[in-house]
C-alpha cells in the first residue's frame, strides 16, 4: 500500500480499495455508490484527500508565522507595512489582553466611569474557550468576572453584566434579558428631521448620533463571537463580511482599503470603546513605549522624544503609538493566531498513527462529496483553517475574492437581535447578515463559513449560537431541515444544505449514527491542539492567551522587567484581559474576606480515632447578593501539634486552608454548601481548636 502512486485516479482508487479489501486488508462496504473503504490505511486516506483538494499542500498551517498570509503590494513582495515580524506579534498579542486600552468611556451616551479599562478583545475571546466567548451573550466593558475552574480542572466561561446595570428593564424580552446591553454593539440611533432612526451608521448621514450601542453601559454583540483563530486565512471577516469589503459597498466602512484583517481590527476600535481614547494611555507605559519602538523602528526614528525612559509630553509619542499602529500589531497578532499541531496536522504531514480509526472514517466523510455517499464538508470548509472553499487563495488581493463563503444555513437570530429591532423601531428587523454589508438581496441570510479548529473547547456554535456542541452541528447539517422559517423563505436557502445529494434525493445528507460520531470525533479530537491552551515549550502552536513565558519579564524580557512591567501582568500591570474585582478573584490575583457574610455552622465534630478529628461545617449564604467566586477556608491558630489533613495548601501566611469548589462557581442567596475539615494530632490531646476565614477567590492566598 506505500508504494501506490501520488495521484491516483478515482477509478484506480476504487480498484485498489476492493483488492486490498479481497486480500483481507480492509473491510469493504458495498453500498453502490459510496466510497468504499471504512478502514482505509492512513496512506490511502491522503491520496484521497489529495485528489479532493487538488493538492494536499492547500491544507497545510505554514510552520513559520512570517509564512502566513500577509498584505502584499502589486509585485507579490509583502507589503512593508503589514509585514509580520516578532516584535510586532508580541505587542499585537499584548494589546489584545490588555484591559488598559478600553479608556473610552462617555457618559453622555451612558458609559459609567467605573467600568473604564476594566475589559479587552481578551474578554470575548477566550483561549480557553476556542478563540470565542464561551457565552451565548458576549459581555466586555460593563461586566465583570472570567470564569472558574471546577474541581476536575475544566474551565467554564463566566462574565455577567455589573450588578448595578442588572435590574435594568421592567419585563424582560426573554429570559436572562434584564441582563443585557440595551443596544447591541453595531446599533446607531440618529436624530432624524423626519421618519425613523437610519438603519446601520453609513446610511444617510442624518442629524447627530443620540445613542450607540459602542457607547452605552454595557459592551455586548448581538452575534455569538467567533473564533479568531485562522481569521488571516480570509479576505472577509465577520460573519456578515463587514470586514475588508470595499468602502464602496453600500454597508462598507473601508476608508484606507485594508485587507480583512486590518480593516477588522480598526472597526472594533470603534466597537469597543478603545478609538482616539487607547494611544494616550499606552503612551504613558514606560513598557509599551519599548514595545511600539521594537515593532515599529520606522516609526521609532521619526518619534525620537518617545522613548521608554523619557516622560513624553502630550504629542511627543503621537507618530510611534497611534490607532494605526496599534491596529498594525492586533493584525499581525490574528494573522498568527492559529494551530498547527493537531493530530490532523500531523496527519497531513505524514504522520500515520495521529488519527485514531474512527477520526480518519470521519475526515474521510468530510472530505467526499455528500453525492458520493460522504458529508460534503470540505465543499465550504476547506484551506488550512478550514473556514473556505477549497480555491480560495489564502493571500488577499485584488480580483481574487471568492464570494462564495457565505451561505444561507436556515439559522435563526442571536437572542440579542430583540434588543436591536426596539433600537432600530423596526418590527421586521432581521439579522440578515452579508445582505446588510452588500446590500444583495440574493446575499439575504448569508453568513461566512467558520473555522473548526479547537471547537472541543467551543461552548456555542453558528453566529446565533443556538448548537451547544458539535455532534448537534453535525446533525443539523445530516437532517438538511433550516431552523428558521424567515431565512428559509429569503431564497438564498443553500442547497448544498438542504439536498446535498442532489435534486431529487432526499433531504439532508443521510449519515447514519456511526458516521455522525465518526465526523464528530474528527471535528472535536482531530482538529484540537492543547498548546493553544496550555504552554507546550516543545509545540509550534503559540498559546492564544498570553502564557507564563510571555508574561515572566523577569527571566525573558529583562528589557520590560526593567521598565516596570511586572510578571504575570500585562505591560500596563493591569491583570489579563478583564480588570474588575470579580475577574482579579477568579484569576487568582486578589481574595475578598466573606467570613461575615455567610453563615458558617458547625454541624458535627467527631474524633475518629488515631487522634483524627473530623469537622462538618454547614456554609449558608443569608444575605441578598451571591458569593460569586469559589472558597478557600483558612483555618488559623492552630496549634504547632495539630495537622490538617485534607488542606488544599498552606497560605503565605503558614495556614493551612482547603479549597471548597462551589456549584456552577457561586453560592446564591438561599443555598448552602456542607465541608469538611480533618484533623490530627497526638490522641491524648484536648479537641482541636482553630479560627476560620473564608475567602471569595481562586488563587493561593
Ligand atoms: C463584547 C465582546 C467582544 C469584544 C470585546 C471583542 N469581540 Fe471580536 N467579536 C465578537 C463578536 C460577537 C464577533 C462577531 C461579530 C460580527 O460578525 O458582526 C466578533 C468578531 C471578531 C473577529 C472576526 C472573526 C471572524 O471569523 O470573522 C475578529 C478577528 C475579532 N472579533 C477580533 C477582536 C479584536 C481585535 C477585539 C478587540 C479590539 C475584539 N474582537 C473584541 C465579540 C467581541
Ligand atoms: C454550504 C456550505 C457549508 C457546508 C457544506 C458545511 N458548512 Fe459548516 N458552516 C458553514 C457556514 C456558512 C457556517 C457559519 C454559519 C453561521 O454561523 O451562520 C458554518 C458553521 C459550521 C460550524 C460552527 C462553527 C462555529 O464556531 O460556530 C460547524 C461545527 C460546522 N460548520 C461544521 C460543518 C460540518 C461538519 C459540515 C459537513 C457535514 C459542514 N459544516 C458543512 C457552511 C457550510
């Protein structure tokens, strides 16, 4: 089987797939018309997944992150500006997390002062959770907390709306509503002489803006967030293709002709509260100016006054740390932000045993025409990323769009969308998604195709973020039946969802329960890469979130730890992506003492032999607010005999504490939790005695 040529033939395929399987090689399925082989060697699955692309090599993550796409001029050569290089990667990276930037915060259009810099890109976009949000409503500035680990080590997204912004309506619009931004992002609410508020902000320039979603309490989008991993990949971003559409396209805001992910990243500067507001706060960080310098020298040479070590006067940093520059390094940044080394990657380069049996059944399903009796996926889902049609040219240029990653899927609104027909007062308002950009009606409901690397981690799917998991996606695309009779109706309809076999076949594609779990395991287990996640020193996979290299200065950038950064924080010494009290608990960095705020009874105290002593606490919360982040209970002044032997640590303190992880990581007015301490000393001593302290918090206190 190692010595069949590089490019067979279907024909020659198909005869090499039955004699291996008379030879007893392989077990042959004979249904007409489906290709074949259930088992095929790993050699073969290649040869076949070649012949599907025409070229395996489309496929392929480049190892080196200069060699991702990139802006390039006229002659091909990269464009100097939009080069990648590493300095201006770690600054893009940096940037993304850090919640300093977010310093546009105007009440006049109801931003609250407390929440300014409290949130970042980091906020909606989570390592841990794909690249995306890990919620179904997305919350940056505005709201508060990150998430929690449970006691098995998983992390679970969690931030919620400010609780002064929570009892916001009267009655609710769905459930889980009074917690939501009032506008979502994208909405402008115009002062019109005449009729009602102008749709979307290009339409005709009418009086002053009264009210924006980019402004308000509360910074939320009325989408689920996408993943940003593998964004270079594609010559539109959003999932409308906001992004990197001409300024001439009658929902286009492209004023300086940027390629996707350049033109992404400066409209949500604008989306999220960082325009004309970010530069004079990055400027006065001894760190950033070092940083800006080493990404941008050009700038550097003309800004000589802006150095890490002068105290610039206001103006002096303008030419080096500007918009344009920062959006200059957020773009390299997502240009960079991929996987590559998933056990498909190591598949694809050769490497036989890194896809188990049933993952390859399931790419071989992704990879053959649902007309042949496969899932038809890669027909929408191709390039290394996943996210495009298989001739979609990776590097962005003029006349080699592919317009066709936007499909109709028959999905329904985001549950946010409500809010966004009462802002525009349009009773029929839909999120209709490319056909608001292009103004197409034959783009009615047509949303991009997304990447599906790392959605092991994702918590929901599609750009209404109605599928909590994979297999359900898959299902959805094996039954062919759209959710939502609006879209169904536009006429846009895809049918390569609906009769992927074809007119006149049945509906849908016709998987049967193995092969949905089959595709299922390849998308989950086949296409994740845990050093996106967790720092692999040995993995060409950078981690998403900023890792414990990055941010230990001390040892890998002396140059920063001399400037003042401090290790674990970002450059401005504001926490990772979300400076609130909530955030800074559940990321370990700060601990708020709740012994008086919760009810501590001792239900029993056993001795248990060997000089043990057992203790049962019943912790009950009485007040009217929550206890919003895991316990550590801190038993102090005990006595130098006495050992506790379930704590979780001892604190810097010398206490032992234990950990107590709460139900879905709070402890809501009206519950009770019951704990355990254990206890041992010399048998013939008197009963164990000790102070406790529960501290709200997730770190070592
Ligand atoms: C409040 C949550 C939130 C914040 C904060 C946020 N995003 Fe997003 N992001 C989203 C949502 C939702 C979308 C999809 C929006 C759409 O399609 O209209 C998105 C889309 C994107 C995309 C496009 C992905 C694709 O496949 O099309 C990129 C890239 C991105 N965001 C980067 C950023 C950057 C850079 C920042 C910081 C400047 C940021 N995000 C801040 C929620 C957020
Ligand atoms: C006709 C083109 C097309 C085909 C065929 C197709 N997809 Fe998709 N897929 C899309 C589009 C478009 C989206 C985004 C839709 C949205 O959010 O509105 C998407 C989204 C997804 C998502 C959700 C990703 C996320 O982060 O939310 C998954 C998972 C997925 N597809 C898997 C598959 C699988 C598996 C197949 C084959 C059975 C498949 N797709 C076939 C176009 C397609």
């Amino acid at each position: 089987m190692e010595s069949e040529p590089n490019t067979v033939d279907q024909h020659l395929f198909h005869k090499l797939v039955a004699r291996a399987g008379a030879a007893g090689l392989l077990v042959v399925s004979l249904l007409p018309g489906v290709a074949t082989a259930q088992d095929e060697s790993p050699t073969q699955l290649r040869q076949f997944i070649n012949q599907q692309v025409g070229g395996i090599e489309k496929l392929v993550v480049p190892e080196l992150d200069e060699a991702l796409p990139q802006p390039r001029l006229a002659n091909g050569s990269p464009d100097p500006r939009f080069k990648t290089t590493e300095a201006k990667r770690f600054l893009g990276k940096m940037l993304f997390f850090d919640p300093v930037r977010t310093a546009r915060i105007l009440p006049e259009f109801g931003g609250l002062p407390a929440t300014r810099q409290t949130a970042s890109c980091g906020s909606c976009h989570l390592g841990e959770a794909a690249g995306k949000a890990g919620m179904l409503i997305n919350f940056a500035v505005g709201a508060e907390g990150r998430g929690y680990t449970d006691a098995s080590g998983n992390f679970i997204p969690r931030r919620r709306p400010r609780q002064e912004l929570q009892p916001q309506r009267r009655t609710p619009l769905f459930a889980g509503d009074a917690l939501v931004d009032e506008l979502p992002t994208l909405t402008d609410v115009y002062e019109l002489a005449v009729g009602s508020p102008a749709r979307g902000r290009k339409l005709p320039a009418p009086g002053r803006l009264v009210r924006t979603g980019r402004l308000d309490a509360l910074d939320s989008v009325g989408r689920n967030s996408p993943s940003v991993i593998g964004a270079g990949f594609n010559n539109r971003l959003l999932l409308g293709g906001f992004a990197g559409e001409p300024d001439s396209a009658p929902g286009g805001l492209n004023p300086f002709d940027f390629t996707a992910v350049e033109s992404v990243a400066l409209l949500l500067l604008d989306a999220h509260r960082m325009l004309d507001f970010q530069s004079a706060e990055l400027q006065k960080i001894a760190a950033y100016r070092k940083l800006f310098r080493d990404a941008f020298p050009e700038e550097a040479a003309q800004a000589p006054g802006c150095s890490p070590q002068s105290t610039p006067s206001p103006g002096n940093c303008d030419l080096l740390i500007n918009d344009i520059t920062v959006l200059r390094a957020t773009a390299t940044f997502l240009r960079t932000a991929v996987s590559r080394n998933t056990p498909w990657d190591r598949f694809l380069a050769g490497e036989n045993g890194s896809l188990t049996a049933g993952q390859r059944r399931g790419a071989k399903l992704f990879f053959t025409a649902a007309s042949e009796g496969g899932a038809g996926c890669y027909s929408c889902h191709s390039g290394p990323m996943l996210n495009k049609q298989v001739n979609d040219p990776d590097v962005a240029g003029a006349g080699q769009f592919v317009e066709e990653n936007f499909f109709n899927l028959g999905l329904g609104d985001h549950p946010l969308q409500t809010l966004n027909v009462l802002a525009r007062t349009d009773p029929n308002f839909r999120d209709d998604g490319r056909r608001e950009i292009t103004g197409r009606d034959s783009d009615a409901f047509k949303f991009r195709a997304l990447t599906l690397r790392q959605l092991k981690d994702g918590k929901f799917f599609f750009h209404n973020g109605s599928f909590t998991n994979v297999k359900d996606v898959v299902q959805y695309f094996n039954r062919g039946v759209p959710q939502d009779a609006g879209a169904a109706a536009a006429g846009t309809l895809s049918a390569r969802f609906t009769y992927p076999r074809g007119a006149g076949s049945p509906r849908g594609l016709g998987l049967s329960g193995e092969q949905v779990e089959d595709l299922t395991d390849f998308l989950e287990n086949g296409l994740y890469d845990p050093a996106l996640v967790r720092f692999d020193p040995e993995s060409t996979t950078k981690t998403l979130e900023p890792n414990e290299q990055d941010l230990t200065y001390s040892v890998y950038r002396p140059d920063l730890a001399a400037l003042g950064a401090e290790d674990g924080r970002m450059p401005s010494g504001r926490p990772r992506s979300n400076d609130d009290a909530l955030s800074r608990r559940d990321m370990g960095l700060e601990f708020l003492d709740v012994t008086s705020l919760v009810d501590v009874e001792r239900v029993e105290s056993n001795r248990v032999g060997g000089g043990r002593q057992e203790d049962l606490y019943r912790i009950t919360n009485n007040r009217t607010s929550p206890v919003d982040t895991h316990l550590v209970i801190v038993a102090g002044g005990l006595s130098d005999q006495v050992r506790m032997e379930n704590a979780s640590g001892i604190t810097n303190a010398g206490d032992p504490y234990l950990r107590v992880f709460l139900p879905d990581g709070v402890l809501l007015p009206g519950q009770s939790i019951v704990m355990r301490l254990l206890f041992k000393q010399q048998p013939q001593l008197p009963a164990v005695s000790y102070k406790l302290t529960l501290l709200s918090g997730q770190g070592k206190p």
